[in-house]
C-alpha cells in the first residue's frame, strides 16, 4: 500500500471518528450536566398573627387571631410563638388589644393585656374616654345584675330643701359598664353584690359625675340588650315622666312626698 493511500485512510478515520463524536453529543451522550446543590433549609417557627384588623379594646377570640409560619431568624422576643404558648384557648381568655393590629401582623406581648395584668383597663377604654367609679349597691344597682359591657342609664337621687321631697334625675343614658367588682364565693355558691361599678365616661360626663357624688345618691338603671333609645322618642318612657306624688313614713308620721323623674 502507497503512502498517499495510508494517509487519505487516516484522515478518512479521524473524520469518522469526530462524526461520531458529534452524533453522541446531539443525542444526549458526553459531558453530563451539572445538577445544583439543594437550597439550605431555613428554620421555620410557628407565630401568632391577627386574623382580620384588631382594634384597641376588643376582645381576643380564637377566630380573631391564628398561627403562622415564620423564619425562626426573624421572631422577636416579643413576638407569641406556638413553643411559648401552645394553648391558644388559655391565651386569649380575658386578652383585650391595647394597639391597634393589621391583618397578618405578629401579635407581641405588648399589644395585648390579660384582666390580671396592670394596664387592662386602659386597654378597655375607647379613645378619647375616660374611667370613673361609682359606689353602688344591691338597691342602687339593679340588684346584682349589672355586669360588664352592659348599658346602663345614671340616675341622681337628692333630698330636697324641705326635707319632705326626694327628687330623682337620669343625669346620664345609655353608658357603658367597663367592670364591677362583683365576685364569687365557691365555698357557699353565693354571688357577693359589687360595691362599686367602674364606667366609660368622656371628660365632661366625669366632672358631671363627681359633682353628682355631691349632691345625692347615684344608681344605675340596666338597659335593655340593643336599647339605643331615649325617653324622647320612646312614647313608653315619656309616660312615666312628671311629678309623681307618694307618700315617706319618718318616725312614724307619714309625710307627702314627690319624686320628679326629669329628662
């Protein structure tokens, strides 16, 4: 065999030989890919965040609030998380909101306050309004019955000049009760009546009060659930309203009396 032969054999070789090459390359064969490494896990922790917008002095429910999930990096101190609070029923029992909370924010410890803890109170006032106590009793306050949220209407009771005339006035209507210091006793199952009932006043309606405390006997009269009415537009209330005639048995003699129930 010549030499030119060899030579065109071995050119006609490598030509093959890259042909061959190519096709392996086109149907998926050489260099393998490079498959990338897998994302680290990041540490996830369970937070407690508002369901819906929560407003100061709203109560906390279960249904107002839920548990989501948080990179553990990023969790406050302050922030309430599942390890710290497993038991969302324990935790919302008696939790009233103290700043207001957008849907999805993180609840902390500051925000929300227990009826046992200081600054519940303030927690429950509205913006704006401010908390006055007044003594009541069995007879002054709608026997026992008054608890807190109830509607109640302040009425004054004051002796007149003569002695003989008691003259009784609604100073105040449709006013929220913040709390009474009612209790109760599990050794007899017996209810104690509250001695005092703490109401949600403005600025003008407290000096209204305090100098109420002055001039006679304050009580509270129990609204009906839902009543937004007054005795201006309730024909029942404007029925009983007037001078009103009875009669004071004081050592034994019976004097003529009048009780003026004013609007």
């Amino acid at each position: 065999m010549d030499r030119s032969r060899i030579i065109v054999l071995a050119i006609a070789a490598v030509a093959a030989g890259a042909v061959a090459l190519l096709a392996r390359s086109l149907l998926g064969g050489g260099t393998q890919p490079t498959v990338a490494a897998p994302a680290p896990q990041i540490a996830m922790s369970e937070v407690l965040v508002a369901s819906s917008q929560l407003a100061p002095g709203s109560q906390l429910t279960t249904a107002s609030v839920h548990w989501q999930n948080w990179p553990r990096s990023s969790v406050d101190p302050s922030f309430i998380t599942h390890d710290t609070a497993p038991d969302l029923s324990k935790l919302v029992q008696g939790a009233v909101v103290r700043a207001p909370m957008m849907p999805g924010e993180p609840l902390t410890t500051t925000k929300i306050v227990h009826g046992d803890a200081s600054g519940y109170m303030s927690a429950m006032l509205m913006p704006g309004m401010r908390a006055v106590s007044i003594s009541i009793s069995a007879d002054t306050g709608a026997g026992g019955f008054i608890l807190p949220n109830d509607r109640v209407d302040v009425l004054l009771t004051s002796q007149a000049q003569d002695s003989h005339r008691a003259e009784t006035e609604t100073i105040l209507k449709d006013v929220r009760v913040l709390a009474v210091d009612q209790t109760y006793d599990s050794k007899d199952t017996k209810a104690v009546v509250a001695r005092t009932a703490t109401l949600e006043l403005s600025p003008q309606q407290v000096e209204m009060i305090e100098r109420a405390k002055v001039g006679g006997t304050l009580s509270l009269a129990l609204r009906a659930l839902g009543d937004n009415e007054t005795a201006d537009n309730n024909p029942a209330a404007q029925s009983d309203t007037g001078t009103k005639q009875i009669d004071v048995l004081r050592y034994g003699v019976v004097h003529p009396s009048i009780v003026r129930s004013k609007e």
